[in-house]
C-alpha cells in the first residue's frame, strides 16, 4: 500500500485522511519535519492559510515541506492548501508566505456570498484529456488569478481558475473531501 501524508497543522485534516483510507492507503497526520520522509505523497488541506503559515514556520516545518514538494513529492492542495503552495498571493493576511512551488497566483475568499459556501458539480480535466464529474463544496474559496507556462488548467467556477496541475502538484481551490468525491484523490494516488 501506498503511505500518504497529511499536513496537520489545522483545518479539515480527518476528512482528507478518511478518504485516503478509504482509497486503502496508509495515513501520515504530519506535524514535524522528521515526518515527510518515506512518504509516497502530500495531502495540504483547507483551513486558513494564514494561520497554516505561521504553524509551518512555528514548528520548523516550512523548510522541509518546501524542498519535499519542489524535490517531485506528488502534493495535493485543497483550499488554503493551495494558497500554501502558491508562488504569490494577491491579498495575503500581514506577513502571510507562501511556499512558492506551484507557478500561480490566487486570490483569497475570492467567490462572492452567493457562493461564499456552496455545493457544485464541476467538469475536471485529467492528465490524459478526459472529463470527468466532480461534486464538491466551495467554502471561503480562493480562485486562481493567473498561471504560469507549465500549468494546466483542471476545473473552472463561475469562469474562474479552480484547479491546476503542474507536474507532481495538484491544486484545487474546493473541497472533494467533504461530498465523498474522490477523483482528485485517486489521481493523486496516481502519482504515487
Ligand atoms: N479562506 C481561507 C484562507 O484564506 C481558505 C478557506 C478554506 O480552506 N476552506 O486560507
């Protein structure tokens, strides 16, 4: 089997790592950098960013996520995970960072209150070209402002940028985790 990691720093840890389960693999709740090694592949969930920043920078943390995931670790980003992994952000808290390792920028909170919170059925783009049906949750969700060369574009929203691929990473700016989806997951484990 295979053995994933899930950051645990805060945020929906437990729904990401029922999934994996789920999907029979082995689940890694990380909280220290010791922890990153020997994994098959990275799971940063939703939550908020700002706080899951600090947390990686507090606990010493950051460093390693950092190299892991530019070293070719298969990661996927879900929310503020993927505002983790973002080479800018457009509206950061105060002295928010971002790990830098997935060509993009996002805008947080980024959908309006009529689907501040919502449930949607969304067209995602696998790796080899086909369309696939998503039913997922958008809370608080941040969009994908622009991408760079090497990024595909997965999945949209109301015309926005909600998934991406480059490579080894993922990013989706909504939640699978919580409606029992578990396409995007299983690609990841693809990967693995
Ligand atoms: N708005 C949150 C942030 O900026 C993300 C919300 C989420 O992860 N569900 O981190």
């Amino acid at each position: 089997g295979k053995t994933i990691g899930v950051l645990a720093l805060q945020g929906g840890v437990s729904e990401h790592a029922e999934t994996l389960r789920g999907l029979g693999a082995e689940v890694v709740l990380v909280k220290k950098a010791e922890q990153l090694q020997g994994l098959d592949a990275l799971v940063l969930p939703g939550g908020e960013s700002s706080t899951i920043d600090r947390l990686t920078r507090i606990l010493g943390v950051r460093d390693a996520l950092k190299s892991a995931i530019s070293g070719g670790l298969p990661t996927l980003g879900t929310c503020a995970g993927l505002i983790m992994l973002a080479r800018e952000i457009d509206d950061p808290a105060p002295g928010q960072q971002s790990l830098g390792v997935l060509d993009i920028s996002v805008g947080r909170n980024a959908f309006g209150s009529q689907v501040d919170s919502a449930e949607a059925l969304l067209e995602w783009r696998t790796p080899a070209g086909e369309v696939l049906p998503v039913k997922t949750a958008f809370i608080r969700a941040p969009r994908v402002s622009s991408v760079g060369e090497g990024v595909e574009v997965t999945a949209r929203y109301h015309g926005e940028i909600v998934g991406v691929r480059q490579g080894n990473i993922i990013g989706i700016s909504f939640h699978p985790e919580l409606t029992g989806d578990t396409t995007v997951h299983e690609e990841l484990l693809g990967l693995a």
